[in-house]
C-alpha cells in the first residue's frame, strides 16, 4: 500500500510540529530462506549514499565494506523524504531496532541482490564485527567454510504436478516417420578372396554398364517440417590472411621484327580491286577538306602559351597567388550586414567605399521590417590609414544594393535603394577630411595630392556621419530593388525619346538603373521648368526648414523625382518581359585609366572650386544640338541567365508613324486623365524587343563590364561560369577576363573582394599578373581577331551542314518516289508469280488432307 501524505500542525508557539503519516506496513524482505533472518537486502542511490556518507570506493571500500548509521539519522531522513526514502522498507525493523547503531553492509558481488544489506539485530552485528576464531586444525577445513556461516538444507521431494510441460518436450523429439527398408547383398562364396583386375570401358557400349538415379519429385510422398524454436549466436567471421611479394628482377630483353609487305601478286589484285576503289572515292572529300583545315588553321597550338609573358630579369614570376594586403569590418554595427557593392573613389587612392545591408532572406526581412526602420541604412568610407574606424558613413532610408560616383564630381554620389528609390550624397563640405590637399602660401594654389595609405591615423577623430541630398518619388520609380546604377557622361544627353544630343550643362547630369521590376529608366537631375522669381512674401509661407548639416544641392529632387524615360524588355508575344540585373552602355566613360589620372585630378579640384551641381539650372535654355552616328545600342544582364544586346531609342511604326508602346502601359495612360500634360513627358515606358538575344549563363548575370583597353570587348559573369562578347559580333568567346584593379604604385596593385559576412578584403595582385609582358597586346589583338575568324567560320559551318541536310533529305524523297513508280510488265510479272505461289500452296494442303495423290497432282496443275 501506498504510504498517506504527511501531515503538519501549527503549536500555538508558532513552530511546526510534524506527525509522521501512519500507515499498515508491509513486512520487510530478509534472508530466511538462506539461512540468514538478520539480513535485509536493500538499494541505496546515490542521493542516498551522499546523505549518510556511505559512498562507494571513498567512504566504503574493500578493506571496510561497512557503515555504523545512526539510528536517529535514519529518522531525519523519514521526515524529509518519507516514502521516498530508500530505508523506508525495513523502517519497522528499524523502529524495533533494540541499539543506536544499525550496521549497513556493502555487497558488493550482489550476493543477496541488492547493492547493500541491512543487518536488523544485535548479535548479528556482533558476529559481522567480531567473527569466531576457527583453531588451528580447522585451518584447511576453514577455505571451504563461507563468510556467511550457510547452512546446507536437503531438498524435499515434493509430487510432480504437471504443467503442461511434457507436450512441448514429446513435439521436439525427433521421432522416424518413414518405414525402414532392408536392403540384403548377396555373392557366391567361390568369389571371396579372389583377385580382381580392373580395367576401362566404354559405358555407353556396354548393356546396364551406365545407370544415372537422377532426382525427381514424389507426390505420393510429402514432408511437413515443424515448427522449432532455434536460438544462434551472432559470431563475427575472423580471417587470417597473409600475402608475400615475389620479387622480380629486371632483365634486358630484345626483339627483332621484320614489316609484312604484300607480294606483287596481292598488290595487283588489290590495285584492281572494286572495294578498294570505292573506299577512296567516299573517303577522299573528307580527308581533302580535314587536310585544307589543317592548312588554314594549327589545331594543336596552345592558345594560353602564345599569350604567356617572357620570363624578365626582375620580380619572381612563380609567384602566382593574391596575398591579403588588408581587411576592414564594422566592428560597432549590432546587426550581421553583408557588403551589397564596392568602388574605389576615382581621385583618392586607399580609399574605398562599401555599401552593407542587413544579412536576412525575403520572409525575415518582411518580419522584422519594423526593426529594420530603427537601423541606418549605410555606406561606409574605408581608409588604409586606419582599417578599423570608417571615414564617412553615409545615411539613407534603406539599404543600398549599388552606387557609383559622378564622373564629373566625386563628390557627388547617387546609389540605388531595396525600396526601388535612389538616394543621391553631396560630400562636398566634408572633403578636406578624405583628400588631404595642401595649399601653398601663394596665391597660385598648388594641389599636391598624398595617398592616404601613407598618412598617419587620429585617435581622437569621431566618425562622420552624413545625411543624403534627396531621394527619389517611390510611387512613380521602380517598384522593386535596384540592382544597378550608372552616370551618363558629360559629352552627351538623351530625351524621353532617346535621341543623342550634345550636353548642355557640361557636367554628368542624367543616370541609367535596372530593377527587378523588369524596367529600365533614365533620370536628369536638373529642374525640368526653368526657375521662375517669386514674390518675396510668398517664398516666405513656402520656406522649407533644411536642417544645417543638409546640403541644399538636390533639394529640388526630394520625394518629387521621376525618371523621364523606362524602357521594359519584351519578351515578344508574351506579356511577359526581361527581368534586367545589370547593364552596360556603349559609351561608359566611368573608368578612370592611367594615363588620365592628372587630368582627372585637376578635374576634380576645379569642380570642387566652381560647384556646378549648385546651379544645375544654367544651360537648359540653350538649344539642343543632335549627334549623328550616336551608338545607342548597350548590353544587358537578365535574372534567367540571357545577354541582350538591344537600342534605347524608341522606333516608329512604319504604318502609323507613332512610336511603339506596350498595350499593358497604353492602357494604363488613357486612364490617367487628370495628370498635367507636362508630367506626361516623363515616365513614358516603352517596350523594347532586343536586338539580339542569347542563353549562355546557367543562373543571374551579376556582371556586365566593358574592357578598359578594348571598348568592343564586353565581359559578362553569371551563373557557373564566364564569357567574353565583341560588340558587332554576338557570339561569346569562352574564355576568362582579368577584373579592373587599383595600380598604387609602379611596384603594388591592388584588389578589393567582399565577402558573405560583410569583411572586405584588399589582396595585392602579384608581378605576373600586374605587369604586361612585350608582346601582350598584340598578342591579345590577335586573339580576338582569331575567335572573331573562328566564330565567322563555325556559323558558315552551320549553314553549309542545314543545306546537306536539306540535300540528303531530297535525294531520300526521290529514291521513294522511284521505288513507286513501277511499269506495266513490272506488275504483271509480279502478279504471275504470286499467283503461281498460291497455287502451290493449294495443291500442297489438297495431298495432306488426302483428297488427291500425286499422280493426280500432276494431271490438276495441267488442268489448271
């Protein structure tokens, strides 16, 4: 029985006075059947163990495999866990106990079954404590003597009662079941001992010599197996195996052999041979064109090793591996960011700026998007001078996936948002804090710029922290991320319809983006109304409050921007459209080379000084001057892998005269009835068909960049693998390209490489790959000029290979006609024969069914 809950009375003194529960025990189990009625078995845990200090192998051990407990302990111990206490089964013999003292034994061989055993009386802790001394003459009989004093019982013979047991022993004998036969050889006694020759014989010849007793199945007898109870031992399988090597010794050998060569009879009869003949003239065009193949072209030169550079006298040109220069990580955002694009500022050398967004997929930046509003949104300024703290952090509404520097002020920055929105920066203000210009005493001003890897970092500088200019209108901007970004260059202009005109301004006014929206748009910075004065009064009500550490530059852009061209990629009689990653124009003057780098300097300086991003609205009154023979043609990378090479102009409908639309966008612009006329003028999306279009990237295009030193060489990097187009020429060489790199020094390069976990890495380029060898870029002209050629080649192949496939296809057509086209006699002879088959057939079945005999046969085919 379950033991009652104890119960708790309260003394009128305020102390707990506890009544142990009371309840009819059962009787403990002790060790009367082996002779021992003092012993009670029981478990002790280790909960147990550590209460009474009875701890195995530290407060018992060998030597002393006994603890004395106290009797009042054991009570405590009734209090505090009553039920649960593991003396709670012998507590009446306990309770009963005459001394103070119990003896607890360890047993340690489980000889009782349990891990200890209580002795419950005083002589037996006597006889444990104080064993009898065996004498002298015992000492031999003493080994055989156990501990515990057992006392040997004789069994008592008892009745058998049965169980069941003999059926199941009397279904496991194995018992006959088939009848015996008695076989009985017999030999006649004169035959005993006598000798016996054996010989051979021929089995097959002699009569009875052969008897083979193959098996064969008996129905008249069957075998029913029981079922049995079989127990087995799962035994691993050892082999021992052991193998010696012969030893061979090498010896020199030689063989002579003299050529096969036919006799002069087998060459005549192979020189008039048929098969022969006409072996060669089958073969003879194919070995004609492979040998003219052969001529034109080496097909066994190694492309890589004409293009390898001569070894010099300086630098060690085994070295072939990116060493990491530097790395620079944001050490104070709470947030895991990766980085989302990296440019190196294009006046300043070591310094580099990187865009971080937060590290989250679709669905947790969705969940955590309220969070993701309490968290900057920045692009961080690194310098050489001190990889740990940013120079600039610039500030937008949400995270940037791609920015670029204006080319005609690098002061100017506009990056593109996840929103779809672009965020344009003036740092003009703060640019004595990153380019280090040292005015002389002089009135000439000299600009001498330092590198800013080779000045000393301030401790004490704060990190700069700079608000953007403007953004975009999101309603009337891309609806998706953008995912590149572009400055138009200063030479030029486009209007809505994308005709090329002269720049009226002087300056990089208009960019190109692409989003995943599916729509490519143009954006002009500058105010589209020309500035009309207002009365004084008036632009006092209409002030705006611009907060002082805002620049003024693009405040006419802010919340009201709109691009003033989109252009969507058809995918042509689908509604569906391209969904464009990157772009590349035609006339990208964004890379700064080497030899420009001076003029690019002083460029800068004078921008710095005019500011002519302050008075955007000069030059837009001067006439537009068109440019004839304007490439408007540029490339474009899709999400499913495409390269299109496809114009930005809008075309005209050769039947209307109007300019094509999507119906989609068509649709959409009926009904916007209420919109001002010169709002029109903006967004007008066009749907473009590309000019040429081609599958060549197994995932997302993430790269379309043009060469710096080839302006019709365009690198495209998606998916697994890469691929190198010629404008003109719309077929990929597959082959690799070398990125654009930082050139330092005559003697370091430089290239930065961002990874996952938003750390960005500067490895240095080694000699091999950083200095061009003699011959290189000739060697490199005539590579392409040699694809180019090949290219041409493989697609004459294709058309030549589509007309002898056309050819063999007619001369099949015609070979079936002929097989149709049957004469007369033709027919009739095959008609005759068929018949006189059939008649054979008849006479045939006429004699096996013996309605008439040969001699018949004969007279019936006469008569027939």
């Amino acid at each position: 029985m379950a033991p009652k809950p104890q119960k708790r009375k309260i003394s009128k003194r305020g102390k707990n006075k506890i009544t142990l529960p009371v309840s009819e025990e059962a009787e403990p189990i002790n060790m009367e059947s082996m002779g021992h009625p003092e012993i009670y078995p029981l478990v002790l845990t280790t909960k147990t163990q550590e209460i009474f200090n009875c701890r195995v192998d530290e407060d018992i051990t060998d030597e002393q495999p006994y603890k004395l407990i106290r009797k009042e302990d054991i009570f405590a111990d009734f209090v505090n866990r009553a039920a649960v206490s593991d003396f709670y089964p012998v507590k009446k013999i306990i309770q009963e106990y005459p001394g103070d003292e119990l003896l607890l034994v360890y047993d340690k061989d489980f000889r009782y079954g349990l891990n200890f055993y209580l002795i419950g009386t005083e002589e037996g802790k006597e006889n444990y404590l104080n064993p009898l001394e065996v004498p002298e003459e015992q000492e031999e009989y003493k080994e055989h003597i156990p501990e515990d004093l057992y006392v040997y019982k004789p069994p008592v013979s008892k009745p058998w009662v049965s169980l069941g047991s003999e059926k199941e022993i009397d279904e496991e004998t194995v018992k006959e079941s088939t009848k015996q036969i008695t076989y009985m050889i017999s030999r006649k006694r004169s035959e005993f001992g006598a000798p016996i020759k054996f010989s051979d014989q021929n089995a097959s010849s002699v009569k009875d010599a052969y008897i083979e007793c193959t098996a064969y199945p008996d129905k008249n007898f069957t075998l029913k197996q029981l079922e049995r109870d079989v127990g087995m031992q799962v035994v691993p399988q050892i082999k021992d195996i052991s193998t010696q090597t012969r030893w061979t010794y090498p010896q020199n050998a030689t063989t002579q052999y003299h050529p096969r060569e036919f006799s002069e009879e087998e060459k005549k009869t192979l020189e008039q041979s048929k098969t022969l003949t006409d072996f060669l003239n089958n073969v003879s065009m194919s070995v004609e064109i492979a040998l003219q193949q052969n001529e034109i072209m080496n097909v066994f030169i190694d492309d890589w090793k004409r293009l390898a550079e001569e070894e010099g006298t300086f630098g060690d040109k085994t070295d072939t591996h990116l060493k990491e220069y530097q790395s620079f990580t944001d050490l104070h955002s709470p947030t895991e960011k990766m980085i989302t694009c990296v440019s190196w500022h294009p006046v300043i050398f070591g310094l580099i700026a990187v865009s971080v967004a937060v590290r989250l997929s679709f669905e947790e930046r969705v969940h955590f998007s309220g969070k993701l509003l309490l968290q900057p949104s920045l692009i961080l300024f690194w310098s050489f001078s001190d990889p740990i703290h940013p120079q600039l952090m610039l500030e937008s509404p949400d995270d940037i996936f791609c920015f670029e520097f204006c080319p005609s002020d690098p002061n100017i920055i506009a990056g593109g948002c996840i929103n779809g929105q672009i965020v344009m920066w003036d740092i003009t203000t703060h640019a004595d804090r990153i380019e280090n210009i040292k005015v002389g005493g002089s009135r000439s001003k000299k600009v001498t710029l330092k590198p800013l890897f080779l000045l000393e970092p301030e401790s004490n500088k704060e990190v700069m922290y700079i608000r953007h200019c403007a953004v975009s209108s999101i309603e009337n901007g891309h609806r998706k991320v953008i995912t590149d970004i572009h400055w138009l260059s200063d030479t030029f202009e486009i209007n809505r319809l994308g005709s090329v005109f002269e720049n009226r301004s002087g300056i990089s006014c208009q960019l190109a983006t692409c989003s995943a929206d599916c729509t490519i748009c143009f954006w002009d910075i500058r105010p589209q109304k020309a500035l009309t004065p207002q009365p004084t009064e008036k632009k006092k009500e209409e002030s705006i409050e611009i907060p002082f550490d805002v620049p003024s530059t693009f405040l006419h852009l802010d919340l009201s921007w709109k691009p003033f061209s989109k252009i969507r990629l058809s995918k042509g009689e689908t509604t569906l459209d391209h969904c464009p990653t990157k772009i590349s124009l035609s006339d990208d003057t964004l890379l700064y080379k080497e030899q420009d780098k001076a003029a690019a300097q002083d460029k800068a300086v004078k921008a710095g000084e005019a500011r002519p991003y302050q008075n955007l609205e000069e030059g837009l009154a001067n006439h537009l001057e068109p440019i004839d023979d304007f490439c408007t043609k540029f490339f474009v990378g899709t999400e499913e892998g495409e390269v299109i090479y496809t114009d930005w102009k809008m075309e005209r409908d050769p039947e209307t005269g109007r300019f094509m639309r999507t119906r989609l966008w068509a649709a959409e612009w009926r009904n916007v009835n209420s919109v001002i006329k010169d709002e029109m003028a903006f967004s007008t999306p066009t749907a473009k068909k590309p000019v040429s279009l081609y599958t060549v990237h197994d995932g997302a295009v993430h790269t379309v960049q043009r060469s710096p030193f080839y302006h019709d060489i365009i690198l495209t990097v998606g998916g697994w693998n890469v691929a190198i187009w010629k404008e003109g020429v719309m077929s990929c060489f597959p082959e690799l390209f070398l990125p654009h790199f930082l050139n330092l020094s005559a003697k370091q390069q430089f290239i930065a490489i961002a990874d996952y976990f938003g750390t960005l890495h500067i490895l240095e380029i080694p000699w091999t790959l950083s200095h061009p060898s003699t011959n290189e870029v000739s060697s490199i002209h005539y590579y392409f000029e040699r694809e180019v050629k090949h290219l041409e080649y493989v697609e004459q192949r294709k058309k030549i290979r589509e007309q002898e496939k056309k050819d063999m296809k007619l001369e099949i057509e015609k070979k079936k006609v002929k097989m149709h086209q049957k004469s007369k006699e033709q027919m009739e002879a095959e008609l005759k024969m068929e018949y006189e088959s059939y008649l054979e057939l008849e006479r045939n079945v006429l004699v096996n069914l013996g309605l008439i005999k040969v001699k018949e046969t004969m007279s019936y085919v006469e008569m027939v």
